[in-house]
C-alpha cells in the first residue's frame, strides 16, 4: 500500500516540475511576466479558496503556494 502510494506521488511530482519547468521557460523567454502576475492574483483571491475546499485546509496553511510564486517573480 505504501509503496503504491509513494510511486503515486512520485509520478505526481514529476508531472508538476515538469509543467514548473515548462511554465518558467515560457515566463522567461516569452516577457509574459504581466500574465504570471496574473495568474498570481487570481490564484490569491479566487483558486485558493477552491483548493482550500478540496484540500480541506485552511488557506493559512496553503499560504507557502503563493509565497513561493511571489519568490519566483522576484526572479523572473
């Protein structure tokens, strides 16, 4: 059971920093840094209420999301 779930999250990782990398390549080569921004007000005032629903978390503990994406505009 552990092993099954472990290699499930394993593969959803993947799958997430490779649509990261591809997302950072696009934002760096292609100066759509207003549509990351965005992206980055919609997800703080309407996608974090939906994933706080699904995840059953409060937004408080979602919160390192939108940090870590403020971070990586600083970089961008």
């Amino acid at each position: 059971m552990f092993l099954i779930a472990n290699n499930t999250a394993q593969a959803i990782l993947s799958s997430f920093f490779f649509k990261y990398a591809c997302w950072f390549s696009a934002i760096a080569t292609s100066g759509s840094r207003q549509k990351a921004l965005a992206d980055l007000h919609q997800m703080q005032t309407v996608n974090m209420e939906e994933l706080s629903d699904v995840q059953r978390r409060p937004e408080s503990q979602l919160k390192f999301i939108t940090d870590a994406w403020q971070q990586f505009m600083q970089h961008v």
